[in-house]
C-alpha cells in the first residue's frame, strides 16, 4: 500500500462550516491526482465517475452539443465512442468501467419507455459497481451513501403515495429491505446506527438546514471511519 506523507502533509486544512475554499475538485484532479499510483488513482475514479455519470445522461438527452461537467475522468469525445460501442454491441471500451457500458446497452434496449427513470437506472448501477471495489473504506462509504439517498427518496415517496419501488436503486439486502417495507423504520430497526437521524431529518419541513444537516452526516461519517488512515490513499480521498 503507498503512503503519501508529503503530499497528505501539504494538503489544505478545511472545516465543515467553511464558506469559502481556495482549493477545488479541478484543482485536486490537476495538481494531486497525477502524482497517486496507477493503483490508487483507479480508487479516486470513482469519485469522479458521479460527474461522467452525469455527463452520460446529458449527452443521451441533449446530443453532441450538451454542456458537460469538466471534473469527469472522461472527456466528451470518449464517452461518444462508449455510446457508440453500446449501440453497436461491441462490448466495453478500456478504461471505462463495465457499469457504464452495461447501462448504455440497457438503455439502448428499452430507449423511449417512459416508465423507467434512467438516471435512477444509471445510480444503482454506479453504486453496485462501487461497494464491490475491493476497497473496503470506499465500499462503507458509498454503501453508506446509497443508504442515506434511498432513505430520503423512501420517505419523500410514501409522504406522496409513489410507486417506492421504482425508486429505490441498488440490488443489496438493505435496498430491498426499504424497498419492500411499509414500516415507519422500513424494517431496519437496529441494523444501521444513523437511521434514526436520517428519519429525523427527512422530517424537518427547513429544506436548506436539512441538507446542511445531511452534509455534516456525511463529513462526520468521513472524519469518523478514516482516524486511522493517516497518509494512504483513503485520507486522500477524504
């Protein structure tokens, strides 16, 4: 495993309640991310595999000329050419990882249904794909993450009697658990320790302190599970 003590040392100290930050997501992808091993580097892709996933949704509703996040790991060219291989069935292009060309190919075959919200269809796929990275920090957080959004998108869905499970994405045994119940808990009572916070949250009529509040759940779930992880590639990507 590589260590990375002058870099993690020369990081920027920031704080959850900061206005301000010199330092941007471009700024990390230009001057930190070339300097990680090829092995690490795979690690932080999947943070920037959220903005590629965006960019994917863009480009199959808008064409050629949509607006594209520059933060992405790809460009707009290359994942053209994903798009093409998916349509022409000529499997997954390198380096791009499998999730993203299985879910062009399952968009290619039911393109124009209305009953399916691709965006969703893409997420699950992503966070599938992530909790079984082989990293085990990185499968906790985005397990976490994914836990958190299907909690929200539960609760909002029974609030206005939607169809809950076209909404809940993921195929693990906690997805299908909220998918399925129509408990006040969905049936995780005991199972994972910020439930009852997340429930609490979904509740509170303020909207801007309710996602400030879920935005410090996440940061203090980040300072908690990486303590111990001093100059690895785990406190880089924190």
């Amino acid at each position: 495993m590589s260590e990375y003590h002058c870099l993690v040392a020369g990081l920027p100290d920031i704080s959850f309640d900061v206005n301000k930050l010199s330092f941007t997501v471009e700024n990390f992808k230009s001057e930190i991310y070339p300097r990680l091993t090829a092995e690490d580097a795979a690690k932080i892709d999947l943070f920037f595999y959220g903005w590629d996933n965006a960019n994917i949704i863009k480009i199959l509703k808008q064409g050629s000329d949509a607006e594209l996040s520059r933060v992405g790991k790809f460009d707009a060219e290359q994942i053209a050419e994903l798009i093409d291989a998916a349509k022409c069935g000529d499997g997954c292009l390198k380096p791009f990882p499998s999730y993203m060309y299985e879910f062009l190919v399952y968009y290619f075959e039911n393109e124009g249904r209305e009953d399916i919200l691709f965006e969703d269809a893409l997420a699950g796929r992503y966070y599938d794909y992530a909790t079984r990275c082989g990293n085990s920090f990185l499968e906790s957080w985005f397990t976490f993450n994914r836990n958190i959004n299907n909690l929200q998108v539960a609760f909002l869905a029974r609030k206005y009697k939607m169809n809950m499970s076209e909404c809940i994405v993921g195929d693990d045994e906690t997805s299908e658990t909220i998918r399925n119940s129509a408990s006040r808990d969905f049936g995780l009572a005991g199972t994972i320790d910020y439930l009852e916070q997340v429930l609490r949250l979904c509740e509170s009529d303020k909207l801007q302190e309710r996602e400030r509040q879920m935005d410090e759940l996440r940061w203090n779930w980040l300072e908690d599970n990486s303590i111990f992880n001093y100059f690895t590639i785990e406190r880089i990507y924190v």
